[in-house]
C-alpha cells in the first residue's frame, strides 16, 4: 500500500509551485544567464537528488527527468523540495526570485495532465 504520509520539509521560505510532467521541468527563478548552480531535489521520503543546471537567457533551468528514477514526478509523489546551491553537497543556498519575491527553495508538486497526448 502506498503511503500518503507527508514529511515537514526543511526550508520554510519557499515558493509554491504546480507543474506537469512532460520532458524536462522548466522553473525561472530570475537568475543570471549562464551560471551553473547544483539543483538539490528532495521528496517527501527525505531522498535527495543532485543535478547541475546552467541557467538559460531567460533566467530559468531546467530540471532532467531523465536523471530521476522513471516516474519519479508523478501526481501522487507528493511535495518535492527544490533548492539551488554553489556546492554538489548542498551548501551556500542561492536565493531565487518568483512575483518580485525572494525565497530560499521551491515546493513543488505534480498535477494531473489532462487531455494530453504528450507522454
């Protein structure tokens, strides 16, 4: 049986965000072009989740599924915590800006897709 159980997350400024899943997750945080920073990706079994991500021109990144366990996003995984760092260990948080807003991570959670042929 699967377990709904939610687990407190660790940050406590973060943006909330829905997405669906189809290719690769896009998430604009406003940061400057061309840096790289590790993207740190914790779900609600406290597993973690490492990958590098370039910053494109418009400020966003994109997060690689394909990196991820199959099927690791899906609708009822529950809450993933997301943060950016200068470090693969997860130190020296980056602060992302969403509405005009800063915050220290994201919340991310998964939505149904409706009507789609995409995946």
């Amino acid at each position: 049986m699967y377990c709904q159980e939610s687990v407190e997350l660790t940050r406590d400024t973060c943006y909330e965000l829905s997405k669906e899943v189809c290719g690769p997750i896009n998430i604009n945080p406003g940061l400057t072009p061309a840096d790289s920073y590790y993207l740190q990706i914790i779900d609600k079994f406290v597993t973690r989740y490492t990958q590098q991500v370039v910053i494109k021109d418009d400020g966003s990144f994109d997060v690689d599924t394909t990196l991820l366990p199959d099927g690791y996003f899906n609708q009822y995984a529950g809450k993933f915590e997301l943060y950016l760092s200068t470090s693969s260990e997860g130190t020296d948080y980056i602060d992302m800006t969403f509405e005009e807003e800063v915050y220290k991570c994201v919340i991310l959670s998964i939505v149904k897709i409706e009507n789609s042929d995409c995946c």
